[in-house]
C-alpha cells in the first residue's frame, strides 16, 4: 500500500516540479472562494424569496465560485506547497457556516429525515407508514408540505432512520430558549455540515498514514460542492462518508474489528457507500467480515415490525428513478422502453433490461476487482466512479461520494465534473419558472420534458478532460 502511494505521488511531483510553492496563496484564494460562496448565500436566499432573477444567475455563479478552488487545488494542494493544515480546517469550517444560515432550496430531502424522525418518536414505524398515511396525519406541520413523494415510505437504511429520530427529539431536549431559535432542520445542518469538517480532519490523517502531504485533503476541504450539499442542504450522506473514512484509517491503524464495525454502520446508514466500501473485502482480515454483515443486519432490529416491507421505499426509487444519468441513457436509448413491468404494491419496473444489464456490469466488474485483490483504496475509487456512470439517478450530492478519493488519485475529468454536476440544479430553476420538473439526460426518452442541452454542457466536458487525462497518464508510463 505505501509502494503504491509512493508511485502515485513521485509521477505527480516529476510533472509539476516546476511549479513553485507559493504559500501565502493560500488565505488569499480562501478569502476569494469566502467571497463567492457568499454571494451563493445571497442568491440562494433571494430564490427562496421569490427572486427570479437569482433563479437565473445560481448555477452560473455557483460555477464561477468552482474557479479559486480549482486554482487552490493547483497551487495550494501541490505536494510542495506550504499549506498548513490549519488553513485547510479554517476554511473547510469557514465555507460551511456559510450556507449553515441558507434554506434548504436546492433539495428537500432534509424534511423528509426530519418527518421520520418525528414518526418514529410517536411510534410508528417509517418503513411501514409512508407520510402521507391516514394514521399519521395527526402529525402533520408545515415541514409535512416540504415532503418529495409522500405516498413512498421511508428509503434510507436503519441507522440513519436512529439519526434522524435524534435529531427530532433535539429541539424538545435542547431547552425552551434554543428550541424557538433552533428547529430540527437548523440541527440538521448543523450535525451534518459539522460532521463534514470531521471528514477532512480523517483524511488527513489518513493521508499521513500513507505517507502522503496533508494538504492533499483541500480537494475534498475546499471544494463546494459538499459545503453546499451537507451544510446547506443538509444531505446525511456526509455520515455514511465519515463512517467510511474511518474504516480506511482503521484498516491503515491495523484496527480490524472497529474497522468492520465502521463499514456495517456505514452500509446502514446510505446504500450508496456500497461502491467506496467495496474496498473492505480486500482490505480486512476475512475473519472479520461476518460482522459487517451482523451490524448491518442487527441495525434492522428496531424496524422488525416492518417485515417484507422494508425495502418498499427503496425499491420505489431503484424501480422509477431517472434524472441526469450519462452512460445509462446511452444504454437505455436503443431499448426505447414503453411497458413497466409491475413489483407489486403499485411499483412499476421502469428502464428494465437497461438496468439489469448496468447491474450486471458493475457487479461483474466488482467481482473481478474482489478476486484480482486489486490495492484496496484504487478498488474504491474505480467502483465509484463507475456507479456514477452506470447509475439511472446522479444527484450532485451523489458526487460527493468520489470526492474523498480524489485526494489520494487525482483525476482532473472527476475533479471538473465536480463543479459540472451542479448544472442540473438547472432542473430546480425550470420547476420554479414553469411549474415542470424537466428530466435532464443525454438521449431522448419521450417521457415529458426533457433538457438534452443541459446534459450536455454537464457531461461533454467531463469525458473530453477524461479522456484526455486517460491518454496523459498513458503516455507518461510509456515514457
């Protein structure tokens, strides 16, 4: 593992050992992302208010606040640079108070964690009851409205449903005075957005275990994309990362059994950890590994009640779900799918054979990763960039996933698409314009509205710097 880390960082040092090591950059370039992200602040704010001007401006000024970071990721993140970690925590904690005070505009999941929570504190179980039930409409609040899909129930796994029950209980259990300033969501994002700062601090020491400059953990610090994601939408994703970057300094600390403690917590909290945790198999003792599985499973415990039924949430959005996808749509266009095949409980298979072929090639390509016993970190990091692009569903916090890895594997293709995802935030500005939710994809579906031209400016950038990146790297190993 250190062999590895070591290649990966002389290659990257004998093509930039020109490039000076200009420190005091640093606070500059963070001062200059502070501005931007600021005036994101502002605009978001403004959108919640009605602004349709700040409607139209949001993703071109969130990518322009990409651009101190792309530079402070050249100068400030280079292996010789004088950054000091301290200033990678001073700002990685700055940018997220920042969008700390925001709404939640850009997604609403968030209201949904909080209803759960609240649903399970009067006695119900969430996998059972779907929101919009007719036993739970005693509960219903304002926060009720904000619900995405309230005929669905409960999607996430166990332990981030134990989470949320917390962090409905915090306003009754903080005091009377906190409670009438600090709602469940204001927690929320307080939790998630301070979690996320744990996970540079992890990074960095996870670099320093594999020999590699801390200043390397800016890539994920810096970035907007998960100050924007964790703190000011509030996405609990950010736990599932920090549980599984404790896993990897576990695994370098020799910490066996904690470590598959960490990864079965991590499993139960998002199923989307599954792609950078795949590293687990190679990287724990095989003696070890039944205990992921048996903190994954005992976390269901709670929620016997549900039976059967536990999965029905999450197999509503498997079967339904199609937004800003790329290889997907390529795979599904020839198909042309018009028929859904039924699951049951008013659940329709869409994009059927598109899927399980998708399926079939990760799994397949996971296997060979699992049986080749491929260095364990890279094993991550190839699984997750493949989901997102075999997945029928690519949010932008979905690409906070790749984001860890990055610190370790540059890649500028990734590290682009980064600040590209946030284009089909696009899709938010279209449903406040026109009332419509538009699909964003690259091949047609004649399903609705579509914005082709979105999902182009999102994701040809991407493959061309992909590409080229592919080709670079190959031609500096034939050299």
């Amino acid at each position: 593992m250190a062999k590895q880390s070591a290649t990966n960082l002389s290659t990257f040092q004998s093509s930039n050992a020109s490039k000076p090591s200009l420190g005091f950059l640093s606070p500059l370039l963070g001062l200059i992302e502070c501005v931007a992200l600021l005036l994101v602040a502002l605009l978001i704010w403004l959108m919640f208010n009605g602004s349709t001007i700040a409607t139209f401006l949001l993703v071109p000024v969130l990518l322009l606040a990409f651009i101190p970071y792309f530079v402070a990721v050249y100068v400030c993140a280079h292996p010789q640079a004088l950054t000091t970690v301290r200033a990678v925590l001073f700002f990685t904690v700055v940018f997220r108070l920042i969008f700390l005070g925001t709404p939640p505009e850009l997604s609403d999941d968030i209201h949904r964690y909080i209803w759960e929570g609240r649903a399970q504190n009067h006695g119900y179980n969430p996998y059972v009851y779907a929101p919009n039930a007719a036993e739970l409409e005693p509960l219903r609040d304002d926060n009720y409205r904000h619900i995405n899909h309230p005929e669905i129930p409960a999607i996430y796994p166990p332990f981030a449903q134990l989470l949320f029950s917390a962090l409905a209980l915090l306003p009754q259990a903080s005091g009377y005075w906190l409670g009438l300033f600090f709602n469940p969501l204001t927690y929320a994002k307080f939790l998630f957005g301070g979690i996320d700062c744990l996970n540079v601090w992890l990074l960095v020491l996870i670099l320093r275990e594999r020999k590699l400059p801390h200043q390397f953990a800016l890539i994920y610090g810096w970035n907007p994309l998960p100050a924007l994601e964790f703190a000011g939408s509030g996405h609990m994703l950010t736990v599932a990362i920090s549980l599984f970057l404790a896993t990897c300094l576990l695994v370098q600390r020799n910490r066996q059994v904690f470590a598959a403690i960490s990864a079965g917590l991590a499993f139960s909290m998002h199923f989307l950890i599954v792609a950078p945790l795949l590293h687990a198999y190679n990287a724990l003792d095989k003696r070890w590994l039944p205990v992921v599985a048996i903190v994954f499973v005992a976390s269901y415990v709670p929620f016997l009640s549900a039976g059967v039924h536990a999965l029905d949430g999450l197999t509503h959005y498997a079967a339904m779900w199609k937004f800003n996808d790329s290889l997907f749509g390529l795979i599904a266009w020839p198909f042309r799918e018009t028929d859904r095949a039924s699951l049951g409980s008013g659940i329709y298979l869409a994009y059927k054979w598109p899927k399980v072929l998708c399926g079939a090639v990760w799994l397949g390509t996971a296997l060979w990763f699992i049986f080749r016993q491929k260095e364990w970190l890279r094993a991550g990091y190839l699984m997750t960039g493949m989901m997102l692009l075999l997945s029928a569903t690519v949010h932008p916090w979905y690409v906070t996933l790749i984001l860890p890895f990055l610190c370790f594997y540059r890649n500028l293709g990734w590290l682009a698409f980064t600040a590209l995802v946030t284009i089909s935030y696009s899709a938010v500005a279209v449903e406040r314009l026109t009332g419509a939710w538009p699909a964003i994809t690259l091949f047609p579906t004649r399903e609705g509205l579509e914005l082709y031209f979105i999902g182009w400016l999102e994701y040809a950038p991407f493959f061309v710097l992909f590409a080229w990146g592919a080709f670079r790297r190959k031609k500096e190993t034939r050299s």
